[in-house]
C-alpha cells in the first residue's frame, strides 16, 4: 500500500495523504462544523491481498469496509457533521482476516 488519504473536514483542503504507512494504521482527529464527515479510502496497491478499513466515532464503530485485489478500494464516510462534530473520530486500516 503506496498511500492512505482521508478527510479531516469539507472539501480537498482538508484531505491528508500519509506516504507508506504501515499496517496496522491508525489515527484520530477532532472534528468540528455542521460539514464534519469523516472519510477514509484504502486500496490495497500492486501486491493486492485484502484490507479493512474502519471509521470509529467516540469509539464506536460508525462503518466498516473491505477491499481485495491489487485495484479494490475500501471506501467509509460515516456520519453527517452534527453527528460527527466535536467527537473525537478515529480511521484504521487493517490486513483483512
């Protein structure tokens, strides 16, 4: 896996891309703003295999997705702002079992 970009808040200005990352991954963010909608997008890259891609929102689980193959991506949003604003928000992406 070459990359992982996800959104901290609206539109491309608030997307972060972490270079080479090491699975496992994680992070947090707070959020704030009737906008705030977490999203994360994992592709496995060239080697493929499988991985699963994960939104936590005050730690609870707010979606889950899995990508395989060299081209599957594994895309979550989770939330609208009101429901994501102010909460401490936490993306991972894992090796699929």
């Amino acid at each position: 896996m070459s990359e992982i970009p996800y959104a901290t808040g609206p539109g491309d200005a608030d997307e972060v891309v972490v270079e080479g990352p090491r699975l496992p991954w994680r992070t947090s963010v707070r959020m704030t703003g009737a906008e705030a909608v977490p999203v994360l997008s994992v592709t496995p890259g060239e080697d493929g295999g499988r991985i699963e891609s994960v939104i936590r929102v005050d730690d609870l689980e707010a979606m889950r997705s899995t990508a395989a193959g060299a081209s599957g991506t594994s895309v979550c949003i989770a939330g609208t702002g009101d429901a994501c604003a102010g909460r401490r928000n936490g993306a991972e992406a894992v090796p699929a079992r």
